[in-house]
C-alpha cells in the first residue's frame, strides 16, 4: 500500500514538474514582457533596464535554474506588475473563484447524477430520451454562449438579476448556472450508461431473486458498482474547481483567478501566470490521486491483494 | 395430497411484443425434482424468470403464476419480494457474475437472512458461516469476510447455493447452474444439490440444456422447444422411449462416451426466429415424421399413459431409446 | 513409417502474473514440458478443464505463443519464428478455428468475401478461380450459394462456426488446429458440425489438434487423446480406450463425471477440491492433492509419462506397466 502511494505520489510530482516547465518555456517564447509592460514608445535603455531588473536578458536556461530554485525555496515570484507577491495576487482570488465553482460543483452532482440514474431506470422511456436530449444540449452549448443568453433573458430582457459584478448572492446565480449546465449533461450521461451497465448484470438480477426491495437494489446492489465511472468524471471536476471559471469569470466579470489569468497573460505578467499554472496543477494532480485512491476504496478488485 | 408448491398456468411472455413464450401448464409439487430441458431460446430460463417476475421492463408477462395457491402476477412488487429468496429461491448460470463484486460474500448471505428470517448480528453471522461450511466452503469463518473475486467459479456457486437457502426455500430454481464450470466441479455441485435436496426436503427445478445432467438430480422432466412444452414425464419414462420427435432428436444428437465412434445423428435445420415463427408446431420444418396436419395448427399438450404428456401428432413409436439407438448404429457402421 | 506432420518436443511456456494490481509478479508455468506429434491426416483430441494450459498449447503449436522451452518442428523442419516470412508461408499449411465465430469473422464483410481471404493473403489462386474455390468451400461445410453474401450477424452460430472452419479450409491446410470449435453450440447443431469436421477430415485427410472439454465430443472426432492437467500431459491413448478404461486417476474422475443421460448420480467418482491456481504448483505430482490414491512418493516427485501398455501413455507413480498388466 505505501508502495503504491509513493509511486503515485512521484508521478503527481512529476506531472506538476512538467507542466511547471513547460509553461516556463511556452510563456519566455511567446512575447516580451518588457515591450508589454513598458509600451512601445520607451527609449531602449529602459528595456534593457527592465530585462535585466527582472533576469530577462539572462539565457533561458539559467532563467529556468533560478526560477526552479526559488520555487523549491517556496518563492513563487513577484508580479511584475504590481511588485506584489504573485502568490498573495493569487490566494487573494481564490475565495472568489471557489464561490462559483463549489455551487457549481454541488449543482452538477445534485442534477446531474439523480437524471441519469433515473434515466437510465426507465431505460427506452420518454424520460430516458428526454434526459440524453437535454444532456446533449447541455455540454455541446458553449459556456460563453450560455453566459450570454442567461444575461440576455435574465438581466437584459427581465431584470431579475446582475448581468456581471461581484458582491450579493444575486451576483452568483447566472455565473453558476452558466459553470454547471455542461456537467450537469456529462454527468447525467456518465452516471446513465453507467447504471444501464450495472442494471443488466447477474448480481443485481441475483439481489432482486433473493428478494431484496428495490429501492436496496439500487441503493445497495447496483449504484456502488456504478460509483467507479462516475467518481473518474466527478475528480475531473473537483480538478478542475480552480481552472474551470476563466470564461465564465471573463463574462460576467466576476474578480476570481481565471480573470486574474487572462488580465496577467495580457500583460505578460510571467511570474502570476506561472503561479496560476501551477496552481491549476496542483489541484488536477491532487484530486487524481484522490480518485485513484477511492477506486481502491469502492471496488475491492483493485485493491490490493497482497493484504490477504 | 398435498396442494403444489406452484401452478402456472397459460404463462406467456412477449418481448417487445414478440412472443416468446407461448402458454406454459407447469406444477411443481413439494419437495420434487423437475428438470427443464431444450436449447437455447426455448423459454426454460424465462419461465422461471418469469413466474418471479425477474424479466426486464420490456417484458410482457400473462397467464397465472400461482405460489401454494395465491395468484402471483401482477400482485404489487412487495409481494413478490416477499416470495422470492424466501419460498422460492433461485440460482443462476455464470456463478462468478452472480454476486456482488462491491460487497463480501458473508454480507450477501446475511442480507438474506435478515431479510427472510430476521436474523441480524452476531446470530446472523453464525449461521452464514454454518451455510456456507455446509455447501463445502473450506475455512467458512475466514471466508465471511473476503470479496467475490476472491473465490473459483465452483466456490462462487457454492455460496450462491448458500445464499438461496439463507432463505429457507421450499423451492430451489437452479438455472444453468453447472453450466459455467469444469467438468470435475460440476460433478461437485450436481452432487451437493442432490444431497442438500435430499437433507431439506426442498422441491427443485433444474434448468438445464444437459440431458445428462438433468437425469442425475430430477424426477420428472419437461422438454422445452421454441416457447412451448414438448414432452413431459417421469425420466424414467422419458429417457427409456422419447416420443416427441425433438426429444428423440436430441438423445440421438448426443455423442457417447461409450461404445463405437459412430457418426451422430444431428437434428436438421436450426431452431426458428421467435420473429418468423412456423405457422403450426415449430418443430415441423426439422422434423422427419412431419405431415401436413403438423403445419396447420399446435398441436396440444396431452396426457399419455404412465405419467407422461405429449404435443405431437406423429410422435416416435413408444420403444424403448436403446435397441433403436442400436439399430441406427449398426446400420451407419 | 512416415514422419509426423507436427511433433512437439518438451513445450514449456511461462507467463509472468501479477497477482493483485500491485503484488508480485510470479511465473505461470502454462504448459510445462509436453511433448506430442501428430501424424498426417490423424485428429488428435486434447482434453482438460480451465487452467489446464490446452489452449495454451494449441498456440504454441502453430507458433503463435512463442516456447520458451522445447520446440516444435513440422514435416521434420524447425518451426520458423513468429512474423516471419516463412512462419507466414508455413500458416497457409495450417489453421486454427476457435470457439467463438462471431469473434473470428469481421461483421462488416460479407461471408464470402472473408471465406476467400486466406487465397488473397496467400495468393493462392488467380483472382478468376477465387470465386468458384469459395463456393466450393461453402458447399464443403454445409453452407448454402444464396448465403454468400450474408453478414456474420445474419447467420446463425452453427453457420457462422461453418463460415469460419470454410475459410480455415481455404488454404488447403495440412493441419486444423480447432479450440473449442462447438463449445458454444446446441446440442442439435453441435452434432451438425461435428459430422462435418468429421466428414472434412476423411474427405481431405486433414490432421486436427481437436481441444476441448467435452470429453463425448472429444471421443467422437479424435483418433488419440491427450488429458492435459495444470500444463502436464497426465495420459495419452486411442479415443476407443482412454475415456472406456482410462488408467491415470484424473482421467477416471474426468470421464466418470461426464453426464449420461439416463444415469443417476450414484455409483460417480467424485473429486474433492478443485484445481490448484497454476500460480501455486503443488509439488510432486501436479494432481496429489486431489488424487484418491495419491502416495507419498507423489508428494515429492513428479511422474514422467510412461509408455504403460502399447499406444498407451500415462504419467502417475500408482500406474507403471507393472500395475497395468496385473489389472489386465
């Protein structure tokens, strides 16, 4: 077992390492920031005094080294520019952000997986359809698009609610229900072929002849075997709690870390868009191992055996 | 005489309206043993899933499925719940598939016994393991506590069994259920079906294409053949002089471990598309003793001397299987 | 005396298994060390229970799973290594039919079409003559002209197995390997394409390696019979003897298991336990543990199969020529 969790442990470190680097290298190639921050008018020498200010003029490589080392040392940078620490610009948002993506994330399980379970119950009915319909709809609508049709009826043509900003709980509803649509329509999918899948196998066959009541059949019998498929969607999305909401934060301005993101690729603010990135992997990495851990805990086929 | 266990009467099943069942008569007395023999598609699973109400929503179920004299088709899913596991249980072909891989088998078999009996706890966990040491689980107290995939398709069978009589059963329907596994191991589960019937006393349908299997734990035997009884006796009767053409064609289908390697003698033809079924029996189209009456109408299900019942025209001269069998022999060699 | 169509000397095959997702890889001993020949035009049945490494076996005879140990050699020559070009050439000579037909055929082509496939693969035959070498396959196995056409899905399982043992035959094989060819047939159609197996190796004198668990199948299409038991072979003698008075206690057990028709439970040699995982191999004798006249000797060291009787081979300490000719 602690065999186990080290190697997935070392993997996840590898992971955040690679895309660590990777954007460490994508973001030095894709523009100056000096040209960004500074404006195109500023006499040469300021540039050169803003790449050197900020090790820009040094080669990539050593960029790289010190940037690794001062990462180790728990040092993510200072935003080039507010000359904040970028990792306070970035804590300062999170909490922002989380009021979005929690309730989103409640919301698609709250909907998501009752429809598809129920669906897939009266497989062939006209719910069923009706559920793969909407689930349809739900993920291939893009988020952007949704966003703009809910200010539009909500905010533009009835005035019930903010189009953008942040403070009431007002604020937050069109935002949510903009994030959770599409998971809403992938977890109702998910949780749907996954309980088609369980529902004709022998063993919930074999709790209904032994005279189980239905409700427990399903409960008991058929949804913990289901739980395997729809856990791997749901860690995707509690992965993805922190990355999900750029777009959504963009329309309706809402002040969270994927607005910080854009404004800072914007601006070519290297240190803060390099924080954020590794943020985003951090969480993805965590909530993987989280998964990989529960499918051990939810079918003992994967579990190890050497226990025994 | 005691009234049946069972009585099912013009049971049909349709699946999306295609008829697959087509009026099945069946009693099961106390504590005998009837076997359901045919090939695949005849019906001898769905009867059974049937009677139970175990079919998929897309099933349509009529007739009358009576439970020692109460209707139970279209009763409210309680009552049926009630039944099932408890008077009548049910075990099943892929033993390995047939539990729960989410759950530790000690906690199937008590879900049974809670459910049927009211045990819980500490007494219901002594008799698990005292089920489960009775259908030959070696080391049952350690075994309460492991998972499914844990145990060879012939344990897994052997705790199914276990699970069915947590319950207590009058009736044990076995589907297929030596079907899945090796030779030897069949051998130990035919055996401890017959010895656990012969303990309890409990009635038992064995569901079977295996002819030979079902001659080793039944009494009286059924032949099935596309959604209908064919032939029907004592085995004894049965298997000494098949008279049902089909019957006779499946004797003469198998091949024998014993005696000269002679050719067999296979049925023609295959079994008809439930879709497109023949417009009088359903075996007239592969059989060789067919007339024209054969393709008019179904012939009737009825009863014969010593026990037997019969639904064909033309049926094969009442001689016993061996000197025939003999003679077809001798005449391909 | 004429040579044998395929001989296999001393086959080992081990397939390393992790037990559970993260314990230990430990070595499976498939089949280990088995050694048989075949002659031409002769069916050789191979029988035994899941576990007991025949499919295995049956691979490792074409040259499909590579041998560790041991080798096979056909018409007297080595057999070439897998994917090479002579490997393929020699697969023309022989073919293998397995149990499940709706696997082997590709459902979106016409039957015909992949009944011709080995003459493309091979190239066999010119394109003009292709044509009627497939209906002559199709007639040969019982299918009829108007079902050339058809889809695999359009056809029932006994006429999909005929589909494939068609395109098996196209090649004019020497050798048929067939696993478990009906084991997922009726009773009725079982016979059908039994008698044609038959029928194809009289007419064509094609020698078969039959595998199967179903010893009455087994006894009706073989010539010789091979019980194999956690990758050894435990006896090997003529289909008219070995299953009426087998020698080796597995053998016994197996056979008297069969179910008869008309023939009650009592009176059966029934075997306690089951099968040991190949994983864990008992020491001594693989079958010891569940052997009812196992002895001490059995325990510890492993039988060699012996030439007990004439064309009669078996491997158990309890049977020696000795033993057989006082029973006899």
């Amino acid at each position: 077992m602690i065999g186990f969790a080290l190697s997935k442990l070392l993997r996840a470190v590898v992971t955040v390492f690679a895309v660590m680097t990777f954007a460490f290298v994508v973001l030095r190639l894709s523009g100056d920031p000096a040209q960004v921050m500074l404006g195109p008018d500023v006499p040469t020498s300021a540039v050169d005094a803003f790449r050197s200010q900020w090790g820009l003029d040094q080669p990539i490589w050593v960029q790289y080294l010190a940037y690794i080392q001062s990462i180790l040392t728990g040092d993510f940078g200072v935003s080039m520019r507010d000359r904040a620490p970028a990792i306070d610009l970035v804590m300062e948002r999170i909490p922002a952000t989380l009021q979005l993506t929690i309730p989103a994330l409640f919301l698609k399980l709250a909907l998501g997986i009752p429809a598809g379970v129920y669906a897939a119950l009266h497989h062939q009915s006209a719910t069923d359809r009706g559920v793969i319909v909407l689930s349809i709809l739900g993920f291939t609508i893009p988020s952007f698009v949704l966003g703009l049709l809910l200010v539009l009826i909500f905010s533009v043509t009835f005035g019930l609610l903010p189009s953008g900003g942040y403070g009431s709980w007002q604020h937050s509803v069109l935002p949510v229900i903009a994030m959770s649509i599409g998971g809403i329509g992938i977890l109702a999918r998910f949780s749907r072929s996954a309980m088609i899948e369980v529902m004709g196998q022998p063993y919930v066959r074999t709790a209904s002849a032994k005279g189980v009541r239905w409700s427990d059949v399903i409960w008991r019998h058929a949804l913990p075997n289901a739980a395997v498929p729809i856990v791997t969607i749901v860690g995707f999305m509690v992965g993805s709690l922190i990355a999900g909401a750029v777009i959504v934060e963009t329309i309706f301005s809402w002040p969270g870390i994927g607005r910080l993101l854009v404004v800072s690729v914007t601006n070519r603010d290297l240190p803060v868009v390099q924080c954020i990135l590794l943020m985003i992997a951090a969480t993805m990495v965590v909530s993987n191992l989280i998964v990989d851990l529960l499918y051990g805990w939810l079918d003992p086929r994967l579990r190890m055996q050497a226990a025994h | 005489m005691r009234p049946n266990l069972v009585e099912l009467r013009g049971l049909t099943v349709a699946f999306d309206g295609t008829p697959v069942l087509h009026g099945i008569d069946l009693d099961v007395a106390p504590g005998e043993a009837l076997g359901l023999v045919g090939e695949s598609g005849c019906g001898k699973s769905v009867t059974w899933l049937a009677a139970l109400g175990l079919l998929p929503g897309k099933a349509t179920v009529t007739g009358s499925v009576k439970v020692v004299g109460r209707e139970m088709l279209g009763r409210p899913r309680p009552v049926l719940e009630g039944i099932r596991g408890g008077r009548i249980a049910m075990i099943f072909q892929d033993p390995s598939s047939s539990l729960n891989p989410v759950l530790k088998v000690g906690r199937q078999i008590v879900e049974a016994l809670r459910l049927h009996r009211g045990l819980v706890g500490q007494a219901a966990k002594a008799e698990a393991i005292r089920l489960l040491d009775l259908v030959g689980i070696p080391d049952a107290s350690r075994r309460f506590d492991i998972f499914p995939h844990e145990f060879s398709g012939g344990q897994s069978q052997r705790v199914m069994i276990a699970m069915a009589l947590a319950g207590q059963p009058d009736l044990l329907i076995a589907d297929e259920p030596t079907t899945a596994l090796d030779a030897t191991i069949q051998a130990q589960i035919l055996d401890l079906l017959a010895a656990l019937r012969a303990e309890t006393g409990m009635a038992t349908v064995f569901i079977s294409h295996d002819l030979g299997a079902v001659s080793q734990v039944c009494e009286r035997v059924c032949v099935m053949y596309s959604g209908r009884i064919v032939e029907a006796g004592p085995i004894d009767t049965l298997f000494e002089a098949p008279r049902h053409p089909y019957t006779r064609g499946l004797f003469d289908a198998i091949p024998r471990l014993d005696g000269p390697r002679a050719r067999l003698i296979p049925i023609p033809g295959t079994v008809p598309n439930p879709k497109d079924m023949p417009s009088g029996c359903a075996f007239s189209p592969r059989c060789a003793r067919s007339s024209d009456a054969c393709n008019e109408s179904v012939p009737a299900l009825v009863a014969q001397a010593e026990g037997r019942s019969l639904a064909c025209r033309n049926p094969v001269p009442g001689q016993p299987v061996k000197p025939t069998r003999q003679k077809l022999l001798e005449a391909v060699l | 005396m004429t040579q044998p169509l395929i001989k296999a000397t001393n086959l080992v095959r081990t397939y390393a298994v992790r037990r559970g997702l993260f314990g230990k890889i430990t070595p499976v001993r498939a089949v280990d060390g088995v050694s048989l020949s075949v002659m031409p035009g002769e069916t050789l049945g191979i029988v035994g229970e899941s576990g007991s490494g025949k499919s295995t076996l049956g691979r490792m005879l074409l040259g499909i799973d590579p041998a560790q140990g041991g080798s096979v050699s056909f018409e007297g020559s080595a057999m070439p290594r897998l994917g090479t070009a002579e490997w393929r050439a020699l697969r023309a000579r022989m073919q293998l039919v397995y149990q499940d037909p709706l696997a082997a055929l590709d459902k979106r082509l016409p039957i015909s079409v992949q009944i011709g496939e080995p003459l493309e693969i091979h190239r066999l035959l010119p394109k003009n003559e292709r044509r009627a070498r497939v209906e002559e396959l199709m007639a040969a196995v019982g299918l009829r002209r108007d079902q050339a056409e058809r889809f695999p899905h359009e056809l029932s399982g006994g006429q999909r197995q005929r589909a494939v043992i068609a395109r098996a035959l196209a090649s004019r094989p020497d050798l048929l390997v067939c696993d478990e060819p009906v084991a997922a047939l009726d009773v009725s159609i079982q016979a059908q394409v039994v008698n044609m197996l038959r029928d194809l190796q009289e007419s064509q004198r094609i020698a078969m390696v039959f595998i199967s668990h179903d010893l009455k199948v087994v006894r009706n299409v073989a010539d010789r019979v091979a019980v194999m038991y956690l990758g050894h072979i435990v006896e090997e003698a003529s289909s008219d003897v070995i299953f009426a008075s087998p020698r080796h206690p597995y053998t016994k057990a197996l056979a008297s298991s069969v179910p008869v028709p008309g023939k009650k439970l009592e009176g059966r040699l029934i075997l306690q336990g089951e099968p040991p995982n190949p994983a864990d191999r008992p020491s001594g004798c693989p079958f010891h543990p569940r052997c009812p006249i196992a002895a001490d000797i059995c325990r510890t060291a492993r039988p060699a199969l012996q030439t007990v009787a004439p064309q009669r081979n078996v491997a158990c300490h309890m049977v020696t020529p000795h033993t057989v000719a006082i029973a006899a």
